[in-house]
C-alpha cells in the first residue's frame, strides 16, 4: 500500500467534471484507491464519494492506493491532478 | 376551447428568459408528487431477484443517458457523462447490495435510500457547487426507482405543448424534446441548470424561476415569450395574433441566426475576419460558448479590485477559470480604476475622466500593478500562448516605457525564484484617449498590439462625458473625428507590422463594423450578443464595397450623413 499527499490546484475545486475525471481515470486501475480528507476516507473510484468531500481549491488530500498497479495508479492519478484534471484544455 | 370569450382573463406568470423564441400552444402541467419509497422487508429467497432487478434496472438507466447524448452539444453530453458516473458508482452497487443482503430490504427501497444518503450529504455539504447537481441526483433517483420497479413512468408530453413544471431532469426535457413540445417553463433552476443549457442546446423556447407557475396555469391556450421571460394564460385572440406574426419572424430570424454562427467568418470576397468577445464575469462564458466564440478580445478586470478579491492568489483563480472556460485566447486589460468606476476613498476629483485612471494610477499604486502583472505571468506559465495584456489610458509614451520596465522586473523577479511564465505575452496598448492616437506611429515601436477603445475615444475626442444627459446627443461614436482617429491608428499599426483590434461599442454595431473592416481591420470584439448581427452584415459584403464605404465615411462632415449613406449602402 501506498499514501501521498496532494493539494488540489482547481480554481474551482474537485466539482462535478474534475470529481468524474478522477473516477474515469482511477476505474481503470485494479488497485483499490482512498482519498482522506479532514478525516473522511472515501473510495476514489465512486464519483457520489469524491463528490461529498466538496474538496476546494488548495484543500489538501491524501490517496492510498493498495494493489498490484498501485505504482502507476498513483503517478496517473497524482498527474492527472497536477494537471487540473485536463480542464484548461476545453 | 369551451371557454365563452367573456370569460377570458389573460393572466401572466413572470421569469427569467433562458432560451429565445415564442411558443403558441396549449399548456400541460407536470405536477410530479415527490416519491416516498418505504421500506419493505424481502425473503433470503428473494435477494438474487432483487439484485438481478437492480442490474437490469442501472443497464436501462444507462442506455437512456445514452440515447440522449446524441442530441446534445459538448457541455451538455459532459453533464450526462457525469451522470453516466454516478449511476455506475460502485459505491452506490456496494450500499444496494448491501440493502437487499444485510438489511434484507427491496431492491426499490436499497435504491432511494442509497442515494438518498447522497443527496443528504450533497446538502449538508453546503457546497454551492453541488446545489444543481442535487436537482438532478433527485431525479435520477426517482427514474432508477421507476426502473426497478417496472414502472414506465416516462414523461410524455402533446405534441406542441407548452409544458410547465416545478423542475426537471435532463433525461426528462430530452423525452419531452422527442415528445415534440412547443415550451418550456420552470418554477425553479437559473441560467445555467441543466435544464437550461439543454433548453438552449434544443432550442426550446424557455423561461425559468416563474414563481408558482405550475399553480397559476391549469389548462388551455397559452402565449410562451421566451424574449421578454413571459407566459401568458388564455391570451386574448388579439394577442394571439399578434405573438403568431412574431413567432414568423424570430422562427426564421432563428434559423438565420443558426447558420451565420456556424458558418465560416469570411466576407464575399473570402477575406477572413475574427470576432471575439469583451467579458467581464465568469457566468458570461456560458454565452460566449452558446455564440460559437473562442476569444475574448477584452476582458475586464476592475470588478476583482472593486469587490476586494485582488489578491494575486483569486485572481490567478479568475484568469484561470476563464482560460479554461473557453478554446482560444484572452485580452486581459489591466485594471483600469478611475473615472466613472470609482469606488472611492481617496479624495475626489473635479474631473475624473481626466483624472488618475488607468495607467496613471497603477504606475502610482505599484504593489497592485505588480500583483496583477505577477498574476498574469504565472497564469500565463500554464497556458502559454493564450495570455495577452492590454494596458489602459495610455496618453503619453513614458508610460510605455515605464510599465515596460515594471513588467520585465516582474518577469524577472519571477523566473529567479524558479517560476514557470510565458516570457513572450504580447503586451499591447488601449488606444483611447486622442493623444495616443496622434502618436500611434511612435507607440507602435513598443509593443505587439493596438487595441482601440471607441468609446473612450469617442468621448475625448468629442469632448463629451458620456454620462451626462445634458449634452448626450453630442456623444456620437460615428463621427468622422472619431474615424480620422481611427484611420491613423490602423495606419501606424499596419506600417508597424503590429496587430491592431476594435474592443468598443462601435465594433459590436454594424456600421461600425462595416466601416472598420473597410479601414482595414479584421479584428473586432464585441459583447456576445451583438456577435450575430455583425457578422451577419459582414458576410453578405465584399471587400471593395467595405473599402468605399470607409472612404464615405471619411469624407463625410457629420455623422448624419455617415448614418444615412450606410442605410443606402447597406440595402444594396
């Protein structure tokens, strides 16, 4: 298993797009994947849980990945955030 | 329909127009009960059948979102892609499951609950993020429900009906599209909800936010005016007439209007032209999208300063939205505070619009000029190519070269602490004020681009506050000294080999535009609502007919006549 912390750069935080870029991506990893924030751990593959952490911008979060992909989720998933879940390319 | 015509009373029932046009047709009232699922107890022999429902239920759920991207542009599909998400969350299949084997509950029952678990903490959230999508979690909730329990509670609607409900879902307005309805009208939702966008998107004649609605309206004839936000019950046969000659012509005009924004932007001549968009708050991005605009020529920076959100840190946030909220580039024109948008503290003065605006006042107030340069550079870090700064008031050349020098230390100061920057954002000038414009072929030496504000100049050059109504009829943008002006600018733009835009009220009118493009100009900027009709007048003319319009104009003596030759130059 492995954790890391990481800082949501979104103007506009993790809303309904980023929130469904994050699960689209994570879905395609087998290792199972956590966000912890403020104390609450939600499954990073559902969208309703990534939804209810109403994650703001510059709000910091925490993901544990635990499988045989875990290496490659968590640089996947970490580069997606760095770059704003794609959002600046529409 | 059996009504005796005395006993017609025409009743209006308000809102906020989100979708043009005017519907005619008889109203049909959707009055959903809000449903209440109890729970009900199952048999350990009955869980695989509640879980098989389940599985059978979420596929027609999705093949139902499916069926539904196709009539959908890209924002719209993106909202039932999301919703795509939330149906298949496995989460979600995890608390079901968990319902029927644990709780040993009916599958109707482990599916309202569980996403009324969601919805609860969608509210609690507070989030003003969610507030839309908890309208929609509720629907798809209740259509799931339908689903498992069989039940083909679709919405069906008459063909042409004006229909009137308290809210509804995306899956809902696309039924009732099929359906073939004339109107839309909605007690809740604002200008972006989902019903909205996708009233837009369909072209559905909407308004929303009509209080009541759903209690005022029964049955029987109804007039839709989705131009002015009016519904309109048992109009008088007068009225009816009257709407049914309006409806001829906005159905055409719409029609029109839908081709020239798709359409290339070329004159007859094949020359192509470019229309961007001045903006100044985030939500009007909705309309740039919805007029096929992918730059801002101008965007407007003050209200940061005014409403306090300056620091370098939200408007990095501002810049960003936008940049993402739309494909091509953006004009950032620098806080120009003063004149008629102060808000303030320090001392009056006796003529404001001669007054300390603009550059003048940032290169005084250094910390803010650098926090917005700072701002910019880095914004423009992540989005390289995108970014440009125009900088406002520019009346003398010192200024030039002093904002200049602000801006390299900036960039400077930047790249030493290992700050990524766009070290190439065209810098350009406002011209707007009459000096400027005289000198233009000196200024052109220092920067990439022109950009002339017409109604500034307008009111320097005529010596005319455009605000007092004393002497408005003095205020005349098409006045031959404005064009001279103008003409100059262009001139020492194109000796120069410098881009050169129109951002003021002249370029988003059409004899403005005419006549700009026959000075030479291709590049005009605009509020998006004026976009069509400029563009429309643009494409039907060839490149020589805009030229000796031009020439008419700078060779007329007032703008009386310049108004009266473009209405004969224009009809033919």
């Amino acid at each position: 298993m492995i954790k890391k912390k990481i800082t949501i750069i979104n103007p506009s935080g993790l809303h309904a797009r980023p929130s469904a870029a994050l699960v689209k991506a994570a879905s395609k990893f087998k290792s199972s994947f956590y966000i912890h924030l403020y104390g609450y751990r939600v499954n990073g593959k559902s969208i309703l849980g990534v939804m209810t952490l109403a994650a703001e911008y510059g709000a910091e979060l925490e993901f544990e990945f635990d499988g045989e992909d875990e290496e490659e989720a968590m640089a996947t998933i970490t580069a997606l955030v760095a770059d704003k879940f794609g959002m600046h390319d529409e | 329909m059996s009504n005796n015509e005395g006993a017609l009373v025409e009743k209006v029932v308000h809102g906020t127009p989100v979708s043009s046009g005017i519907a005619i047709g008889n109203v049909q009232v959707f009055d959903k009960v809000k449903r209440h699922v109890l729970p009900k107890s199952i048999l350990n022999t009955q869980i695989p059948l509640h879980k098989e429902n389940f599985k059978n239920a979420r596929q027609l759920l999705i093949q139902e979102l499916d069926e539904m991207l196709v009539h959908l542009d890209k924002t719209s599909a993106e909202i039932i892609e999301s919703q795509k998400h939330i149906v298949l969350d496995p989460e979600i299949e995890r608390m079901v499951h968990k319902t029927i084997e644990v709780d040993l509950q009916g599958v109707d029952y482990a599916v309202y609950s569980t996403y009324s678990i969601y919805i609860e903490k969608l509210k609690e959230s507070g989030s003003e993020l969610f507030q839309q999508r908890i309208v929609d979690l509720e629907n798809l909730r209740d259509r799931f429900v339908d689903l498992v329990c069989e039940d083909d509670n679709s919405i069906e609607a008459r063909k042409g009906a004006i229909v009137i409900a308290k809210e509804l879902s995306p899956t809902e307005l696309v039924q009732l599209h099929e359906n073939g309805i004339a109107g839309l009208v909605l007690e809740k939702g604002g200008l972006t909800s989902h019903a909205a966008l996708i009233a837009r998107a369909l072209g559905i004649p909407c308004i929303v936010n009509a209080k009541n609605a759903t209690l005022k309206a029964k049955n029987g004839k109804a007039i839709l005016d989705g131009v002015d936000g009016r519904l309109i019950l048992k109009p008088s046969k007068e009225l009816v007439t009257e709407y049914k000659l309006k409806h001829k012509n906005t159905s055409q005009r719409r029609k029109q209007l839908q081709k020239s924004i798709t359409g290339l932007s070329r004159t007859k001549s094949g020359t192509n032209f470019t229309l961007s968009a001045n903006l100044e708050f985030l939500p009007e991005i909705d309309q740039v999208n919805f007029f096929g605009i992918s730059d801002i020529g101008l965007l407007r920076t003050e209200w940061l300063l005014l409403s306090g959100k300056a620091s370098e840190k939200e408007q990095a946030a501002f810049y960003e939205q936008i940049l993402e909220g739309i494909k091509g580039t953006v004009v950032v024109r620098l806080f120009d505070v003063g004149g008629d948008k102060l808000g303030e503290k320090k001392g009056e003065e006796a003529n404001p619009f001669l007054g300390w605006r603009g550059i003048r006042r940032l290169l005084d107030e250094q910390d803010v000029l650098r926090s917005q340069l700072k701002a910019l550079f880095k914004t423009a870090g992540k989005y390289p190519g995108r970014l440009k700064i125009l900088v406002p008031m520019i009346s003398v050349e010192e200024e030039v070269i002093e904002v200049k020098k602000v801006i390299e230390e900036v960039k400077n100061e930047l790249t030493e602490v290992g700050i990524k920057i766009d070290s190439n954002v065209p810098l350009g000038l406002m011209i707007e004020v009459p000096s400027a414009a005289l000198i233009a072929n000196k200024l052109a030496k220092h920067v990439e681009f022109f950009s002339i504000g017409t109604n500034d100049l307008a009111q320097y050059t005529l010596a005319v506050d455009r605000g007092n109504s004393k002497i408005s009829a003095l205020f005349q943008h098409h006045h031959p000294a404005v064009w001279y002006l103008i003409k100059l600018v262009v001139k020492a733009a194109q000796a120069n080999k410098i881009e050169v835009s129109v951002c003021g009220e002249l370029a988003g009118d059409t004899l403005g535009a005419c006549g700009l493009f026959g000075l030479g100009i291709r590049d005009l900027s605009m509020s998006p609502s004026s976009i069509t009709k400029v563009k429309e007048e643009l494409i039907a003319h060839t490149d020589s007919e805009f030229e000796n319009l031009a020439d008419e104009i700078l060779s007329a003596s007032n703008s009386e006549q310049i108004i009266s030759y473009f209405s004969n130059w224009k009809a033919h």
